[in-house]
C-alpha cells in the first residue's frame, strides 16, 4: 500500500505502558494509530517505528540514576 501523508509519523507499540488509571493515559498513542488507519488517514507505511534509544539518548533528558533504576539488570 501507498503512503499518504507527504511525512513520517512516529509509532511503536510498546507506547502503549498500560499504566492502568494515570494523569498521562498511554494507550492514548495505540487508539490514534489504530483510528488512522481505520479512517484511511494514513497508511502503514506512512509510519516510521523507532528504534530503543541508547544509554547516552536517555542520558541526554534524563538523571544517570533515573536511568540506572529503568534498567533491566546486567545478566
């Protein structure tokens, strides 16, 4: 299928946290996607899915000890 917008939209299913009950309803980004594509809006490859950031992207807006407690440990 053909793109339709003249650029890219951001999307990821792991957006969605699934936080339960919260000020910042995540599943929010899975309901506009899905709605985009269900009105015809946009298609599939109007969307870019991004890649995990890196330690030093998290580094950039975030604490080394925020970071360091979101972490899965080392194996």
């Amino acid at each position: 299928m053909k793109a339709l917008l003249p650029f890219k939209l951001v999307y990821h299913e792991r957006y969605d946290l699934n936080l339960g009950p919260h000020v910042f309803p995540s599943q929010k980004f899975r309901l506009i996607y899905e709605m985009l594509l269900r009105e015809g809006i946009a298609t599939p490859e109007d969307f870019f899915r991004p890649d995990p950031a890196s330690d030093e992207d998290l580094l950039r807006v975030h604490t080394a000890d925020w970071v360091q407690e979101r972490l899965p440990p080392a194996k």
